[in-house]
C-alpha cells in the first residue's frame, strides 16, 4: 500500500506531500523536504515520531480518521 505524509499536519501553511511505497521512503522524502524549505538540519526525534504517526495510506478515503 502506498503511503504518504501531508507536511501541513506538522507544519501548518505548508502544501507539500510526501508520497512513497512504505514509510520509510515516505520519511526519507519528508526529511529532505524539512532539511531544504524548512531549514532543519536534522529531524528531532519527537518531530520524526509525529511524523510517523502522520502518515497515511494513499488509497485511504480523505476524511477516515486513523486516530
Ligand atoms: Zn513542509
């Protein structure tokens, strides 16, 4: 299933979207987007876990909420 990260659920105003085949590419996609537009030259530990829990099925409907 592929995956994706809404970079606006961390970082609200921002319209970027990871995309990958798993989470791991997905994280390696939104870890260099933070390092090039949002400056960070390293992910937090606690940034990196809230972005892991952000990540969602592609496929999944907009609105289901996987909380
Ligand atoms: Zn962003």
């Amino acid at each position: 299933m592929a995956k994706e990260l809404r970079c606006a659920d961390l970082m609200p105003g921002c319209n970027f979207v990871a995309q990958g085949k798993d989470e791991n590419e997905v994280m390696q996609k939104a870890g260099e987007h933070a390092k090039r537009d949002h400056g960070m030259s390293s992910i937090p530990s606690d940034v990196e876990r809230k972005a892991r829990g952000a990540i969602r099925d592609r496929a999944a409907p907009a609105r289901l909420d996987r909380r």
